[in-house]
C-alpha cells in the first residue's frame, strides 16, 4: 500500500474537528465558490512547512485553533499540523485504532 493523505481539516476553538476525507486515487472536491475547497491545498501546504500563512481570511481563519493533514500509511496514519501563524508544527504516528477523526 502506498501512502495517501487521508484527511485535511481544521480543529475548531470549541474543540471541534471538520475535515475532507479522502480515498487513495483520484479524489475531486467540488461545491460552491467561498465554501473552502481553496482551502484545503493552503492548509495542506501550511502543515507541510510552508514559510507563509496564506490560508484565506473568513469562517475558517477566524474559528482555526489547529490545522492538519493525516497521511495514510501501511500501518497507521501520519498526523502533521500547525497552529495558526506559527512557525513550528508538530507531528504524531498514531494506530489504525488511535486516530482522532471518525
């Protein structure tokens, strides 16, 4: 099995979890304009070590605590992420059975 990014999302200031599931392949993210779907590739790219914060100003800048992506792994995830405008992110490998979304 070749590793995928499973999720990207974002840890709300109430503690609570919204993400995009994704599946290995081809995945297409659709819906209407200002919905976020921009989103996801500039909090893949933040949690990912990107010198800038350049998430867009709205709904989710405004309620973000927290930012990750979570890799698929043979055995496991990989979870990467990042507070707002900070410059170090963390990262944690987790079991099948230990991950934080579902």
């Amino acid at each position: 099995m070749k590793p995928y990014v499973a999720f990207i999302g974002v840890v709300d200031k109430k503690e609570q979890c919204h993400y995009v599931e994704f599946s290995p392949g081809l995945n297409v993210v659709t819906g209407k304009s200002s919905t976020g779907k921009s989103a996801l590739i500039e909090i893949f790219d933040y949690c990912l070590a990107s010198s800038e914060y350049t998430i867009p100003v709205g709904k989710i800048t405004e309620n973000a605590a927290i930012y990750f992506t979570i890799f698929k792994k043979e055995k496991g995830y990989l979870v990467v992420a990042r507070k707002p405008k900070e410059r170090k992110g963390f990262y944690q490998e987790v079991a099948n059975d230990d991950l934080p979304v579902n």
